[in-house]
C-alpha cells in the first residue's frame, strides 16, 4: 500500500519535472527565434550596405534620388518597429 502510495508522489514529481522542462523548452525555443530573427536583420543590413557601396551614380541628382529612396524605407522600417513597441 505505501509504495502505491510513493508510487503517485512519483507520478506528480514526475508530471512536475516534465512541465518544467517543457518551459524551458519553450523558453530556448524563443530564444532561438529571437536570434534567427537578428541575424536575419543583420544580414539583411550587410547587403544592403554592400550594394550601397557597389553602386556608382552617373550624376549627382541619380545619387540624391538613390539615397532619397533609401531614406524612405529605413524611415518605414523605423515606424514598423516604434509600431511594435
């Protein structure tokens, strides 16, 4: 009888052992997102600057369009996440 007894403490140290391992399964699994997440971003911003520095201009007016145009989507990336926040 005891050890039927012993027996359903194990059963809920176990069950209790399993919940805290699946949180903090969960937890490095959001972890492990939040870094793909910014080495995405960081390669995302390594080749944008590499095609920044690739990239020649025929005329002053073509350079300041270029960069007009780079101007607007980092202020849109900028607002995307301040909108996040």
């Amino acid at each position: 009888m005891e050890s039927k007894l012993l027996g359903g403490t194990d059963l809920l140290d176990h069950t209790k052992q399993q919940e805290v391992e699946l949180a903090n399964r969960r937890r490095e699994l959001a972890e492990q997102k939040k870094r793909e997440r910014e080495i995405l971003q960081q390669l995302e911003r390594q080749e944008d600057d590499t095609a920044e520095i690739h990239q020649t201009y025929s005329s002053l007016q073509q350079e300041v369009e270029a960069k007009t145009r780079k101007l607007r989507k980092l202020h849109l990336k900028l607002q995307k996440v301040l909108k996040l926040k």
